[in-house]
C-alpha cells in the first residue's frame, strides 16, 4: 500500500493558485467508523468525475463492512 501523503505530482495539471498538486489517500476501517487518512492538513479536494466516482464506491464498500445492510 502507497503511504498517505502528498507525492509533488499533478498528473492533470494545476487546478489553481492553491493546488498543492497530487494527494494519496488511505481508507480503513477503525473503532466502527470509515476512516480516510490523507497523510498532511488538507483544505480542499478536487478529482475528476471518474476519480470522484471512484471515491464514493469506495466510501459505500468501506461502509458495508461496518453495517452490510445499512441498518445505521
């Protein structure tokens, strides 16, 4: 697994003034609750539609571990 941080990489260009370029992000599961861990303060995301896409699939797996029928 890539460690969470930044990576000084903007693979789709520089977004603004204010992109701090490419960010890995880890997922997991921890006490009950999804964690993201982003590796460094984070003011603000951007993705593409697909990478967004993406995000929110992996959010919903990581939230069926916890409560697969969606009961909370």
């Amino acid at each position: 697994m890539t460690k969470p941080g930044a990576t000084g990489e903007f693979p789709d260009g520089k977004i603004n003034e204010h992109d701090e370029g490419e960010l890995n992000i880890g997922m997991r599961v921890e006490a009950g609750n999804v964690i993201i861990d982003f590796g460094k303060p984070v003011v603000w995301l951007g993705f593409p539609p697909d990478v967004a896409r993406n995000m929110a699939a992996m959010l919903i797996e990581y939230a069926n571990r916890i409560d697969p029928k969606g009961t909370n």
